[in-house]
C-alpha cells in the first residue's frame, strides 16, 4: 500500500512541476512580447512547376586494339553519323546537339603479353525544350542497337527557365506566410502586428514532389520533369 501511494506521490509531482513548467514558459513569452516593439518570423511558400528544358547525355564507345586503332576511330566516326541521322529523324536540330572530342582510355585488366587494349568514346549532348519529346526517345535507342552501336545514355536532366520570375512571386507568399505566423504569436502575447520592418530571403530549394530533402546552401533536383520550388523568408513586423 505505501509503495502505491509512493507511486501516486511521484506520479503527481512530475504533473505539478508540468504545469508549472508550462505556466512560467507561456509566461515568459508573454512577457517578452510585451517588454519588445518587434517580433520575428519564418515563413515559406511553394509552387509546383513542369520542367521547359531537358538536357540529354549520351555517349558511344568502340573497343580496339592498339594496332587497330585507325580502324577504331573509323568506326567511331561512322558510329556519330548514324546518331547524328537518328536525332535528325527524330527532328531534333542540329544546333541542338553538342559532341565532344574522342576520349581514349586504355584497358588495364589484361593478360599479360597480350596486345593493348582500348576504348575509345565519344559523348553527345542534347539540349532541347521539347522535354516530354526527348525523354521519350533517350528511353528509345533500339534502332541503333540494332546497327551495332554501343549508345548509352549517361543522364537526362531536366531544369525550369523561370526560376526567377517564380522566385518573385514566391517571396511575396512566404512574408504573408510569416506575417500570419506572426499574428498568431502577437494574439497570444494580447498584442497585433503593425509594419514590417525587414525581411530576407533564404535560399531556394527546387525539389522532387513530395521531396522533403533541403539543403542549406539551397538545391536543385534535375532527376524529375516535376519540380517543386519553395523558398523561405525571415521577417520581422512592429508590434502594436
């Protein structure tokens, strides 16, 4: 019976001291927001937003020997002409396609005394507006698999043009954002909001949907079509 009452004893000063926890902490910033002229707060707003610009890498590769390097870059030549005409029929520009210089790397898991060997690469880069157009055909390369071609699509990546203009209409959002957290704060504390006095931006975030993963230096997700772009803003409003 008396560890029972001991136990209630306990149970009721971890409430006690609870309560009055909270009391003095509800009256601290009661306190301060009486004894201030100013108040400060976050807010933050997003926008969903489709992807206007794709950039597609690719490459292709020919494995040689060292005494048939002059072949190799023969074909790796032939090779570029055959994506070139696959672009073409698939009306992608020619200004829209950027190659680059032949890269050759040697082989280095060889048997010993065995002939060199070789890869010799080549990368193209396509950049377009006609995002659902290009993503659709970098999932699509049968045609030169087909004719012997080893492509590979190394990336797609996929941006937002209007990045700035969004940017724009987002930080008017995120201070009404924070001016309503702000009220919220001034009620409790019997007191309203006047002018804001300053505010600054923080970084932007352009995220996955759905995304929670921010950065504090700011990101820029490139793997999704889809993109939701948030910024923040730290205010601070006159108290009445």
């Amino acid at each position: 019976m008396e560890q029972n009452n001991n136990k209630y004893l306990s149970l009721g000063l971890v409430l006690g001291v609870s309560l009055i926890l909270s009391a003095s902490i509800g009256a601290f910033t009661f306190y301060k927001l009486r004894s201030m002229d100013y108040i400060s707060t976050t807010g933050s707003a997003k926008k969903a937003v489709v992807s206007d610009k794709v950039k597609w890498s690719g490459s292709i590769t020919r494995p040689v020997k060292a005494s048939g390097l002059k072949e190799g870059y023969a074909k790796l030549e032939t090779d570029l002409k055959e994506v070139k005409e696959f672009l073409a029929t698939n009306n992608i520009p020619a200004e829209a396609i950027d190659v680059s210089p032949v890269f050759m790397n040697e082989v280095w898991e060889q048997n010993p005394g065995t002939e060199k060997s070789y890869n010799l690469m080549q990368n193209i880069e396509v950049q377009s507006t006609e995002v659902q157009k290009v993503g659709d055909l970098a999932k699509n390369v049968t045609t030169l698999v087909q004719k012997g071609i080893l492509f590979s699509t190394n990336s797609l990546e996929y941006y937002y043009s209007k990045l700035p203009e969004v940017r724009v209409e987002l930080l008017a959002n995120a201070v009404g954002d924070a001016k309503a957290r702000a009220e919220q704060l001034a009620i409790a504390g019997g007191k309203s909001i006047g002018a804001l006095k300053s505010a600054s931006s923080g970084v932007v975030q352009v995220m996955a949907p759905n995304s929670v993963e921010v950065s504090d230096y700011g990101m820029y997700d490139t793997s999704k079509i889809n993109k939701e772009i948030m910024v923040t803003v730290k205010a601070s409003f006159e108290i009445k």
